[in-house]
C-alpha cells in the first residue's frame, strides 16, 4: 500500500493508490477540481485521484487547476492554458 503525502502542506492525498512512475516521483501538489500536479524526472502533468495521468502530454512546468483550467509551460516555449483533459484553452 502506498500513501501519497503533499510536500507543500503534508496533507495525505492517497492512500492505496500507485503512481505507475511512483519510483521517479519529484513533487506532488493537493488535488485541485479532481486533479493534483505532479513532477515526475523532471516533467510536470496532472493526475487523476486513481493516480493516473491526465492526459499524455508532459511539461517544464504546471500549476493547479482553477475555474477549470490550469496553466502549463511548454517545453521550450511560453505558457499556456488547458483544460481537464490538456487541450489547450485559447483566449477569446
């Protein structure tokens, strides 16, 4: 069994739940709107509250959800906004 605890507020956020990178594991936020962020060797994405990704896509970096939508960093490139599944939101 596996318990998940966050670095930044030592909340326990899993308990019986097993990244698949759980080894490799950098960083874990609390869970925001269903998803938590986490870094894994180096790469930033969300996770489900199974401990599953989100969605493939893999960033520099990537902040907590909010009204629906959470900000990434593109490797490389700016920021930008997506939604729960990591489609990108564009301004409108």
């Amino acid at each position: 069994m596996y318990t998940y605890v966050s670095s930044f507020t030592g909340e326990c956020l899993m308990a019986g739940q097993k990244l698949p990178e759980q080894e490799s594991l950098n960083a874990l936020g609390v869970f925001h709107e269903g998803l938590a962020v986490v870094q894994v060797q180096g790469e930033w994405f969300h996770i489900l509250q199974s401990g599953e990704p989100a969605y493939p896509e893999r960033y520099e970096r990537a902040e907590y959800f909010q009204n629906g939508a959470a900000w990434v960093k593109v490797k490389g490139g700016g920021w930008k906004r997506i939604d729960k599944h990591g489609k990108e939101i564009k301004n409108e």
